[in-house]
C-alpha cells in the first residue's frame, strides 16, 4: 500500500522546523511538490528523501520509499 503525499505540516513535524520553511524550499526549487486544485502543497517520498540526502540532512524513519516497487525474486525452474 502506498502511502499519501506529505504535507508541509508532515514534513515539518518530522524535521523539527515551520511548515513555512518547507513551503519556502519547495517554492525556491529545493523539494519537487506538487500543489492540490485547492493550493496546497504535496511532497512525495522519494521526492523528500532525495531532499534530505541532498542537503545532508537526517533522514527520519518514518520516511518509507514507497514509490519503488520490490522486484520479486525470479523462482527456480530446475
């Protein structure tokens, strides 16, 4: 099951900085969002732990790559 996009707000809690930082670094470029037809922005795991490696950053354990998918491993035949 993929998990939901996360909020500023998410990320925010999970980094220990304001909800308004994270929107600065996703409007200066920094973190790849998205925004909702309502004006929200939503940040994809991938697109924040790529983020988070760039700029050194701790990565929390709550962030879970869930845009890849497992490659199953290919069964013996023999």
């Amino acid at each position: 099951m993929k998990r939901k996009p996360y909020t500023t707000f998410d990320i925010a809690k999970m980094l220990h900085v304001y909800s308004g930082t994270v929107a600065r670094w996703i409007d200066d470029g920094k973190i790849t969002a998205y925004v909702t037809p309502g004006g929200h922005r939503r940040v994809n795991g991938k697109d924040l732990k790529k983020f988070l490696m760039e700029y050194n950053m701790p990565i929390p354990p709550e962030i879970v790559d869930n845009e890849e998918e497992k490659i199953p491993e290919p069964e013996n035949s023999a």
